[in-house]
C-alpha cells in the first residue's frame, strides 16, 4: 500500500488526485497539511496496489471514502481481457526479431510499408526499414522476406490463441 489523496467533485464523489502545486487559487497547495488541504475537499487516502499484465488483464479502479475516519481508500480489480484483446495486444507488442547481431522488436507492417519495400527492391538490392522514431536497419530482400514469413507466422499463432486452436 501507498500513500496518495483523493478529492471530493462537485456531484459528492470521489476520484484519485495527485498533489498539485497550485489548487483554487491556493499557491503551495502541496506544502499545506492534510487539515488545511481537507478545507478544500482533499483527503489522505491509501492506494492498494495490485501488480498485473497489461497484455493479458486489465484493472478497475474503485474509490471510496469513509466519513468517520475522513480517509480514502482506493483499491483495482485485476480482470482478465477477452481473447479478442489479448490477440490485439500480442499483436501490437509484437516480436523480437535478430538481424546482424541485434535484437529488434517487429510490429505490424502496414500495406504501404509492404509496396514501398517492394518498389524499392526492383531499383536497389537493399532497402532501410524503419522500426522505431530514430532506428533505421538496412535489410536485403531475403532478410525482408524471412521477418514477414516470421510476422505473419506469429499473428497466425496469435489468431490461434484466441481460437484456442494448437
């Protein structure tokens, strides 16, 4: 469990806040106690954390506030995701692939990457591919050729997954 605040809205309810600077026109807002800050509607509260995987799970968050002891309690229920999500995700985490030694994480190749790539080829023996915001990797045709042949393998297993097929 954790530490963290709570503020009340102005329909009566709760919801999880962070510690600000500046709240109502009150400047230090983070350096008032907890008396002064519960002035403004915000409450010490204690946050049970609960670890899960994203690919496979997702979490609701509750929040609740008990009047007597003038606490909030927030608390996340881990709920596995429909086999349809899991494939999505699997799919968007994609898969390592190994190339000159190193190791690159493939996602999804869109169609236009696709054409481009092979418009490239017929003018050059090699193409760069792009796999991140600042990672270029120059690829041969048949190196090009092995990581779709390795992509469209793991979506296939990821659609097998979700059909609960072997």
């Amino acid at each position: 469990m954790r530490q963290g605040y709570i503020r009340r809205l102005k329909d009566g309810s709760f919801e999880e806040a962070r510690l600000v600077s500046k709240y109502n026109g009150v400047h230090g807002f983070h350096k008032l106690t907890d008396e002064q800050r519960k002035e403004h509607g915000w409450y010490p509260a204690f946050i049970s954390d609960e670890e899960y995987d994203p690919l496979t799970e997702y979490q609701i968050k509750k929040v609740a506030f008990d009047e007597e002891t003038e606490q909030g309690v927030i608390t996340f229920k881990t709920l596995p995701l429909s086999k349809k999500e899991v494939r999505k995700n699997k799919i968007r985490e994609g898969f390592p692939f190994l190339l000159h030694g190193k190791t690159y994480q493939i996602r999804e190749v869109d169609d236009t990457l696709d054409r481009l790539a092979i418009h490239q080829f017929r003018a050059f023996s090699t193409i760069l591919i792009k796999f991140d915001e600042s990672t270029f990797v120059e690829m041969t045709k048949s190196e090009y050729t092995i990581m779709l042949q390795m992509m469209a393998s793991f979506i296939q297993e990821c659609y097998n997954d979700e059909a609960g097929l072997e």
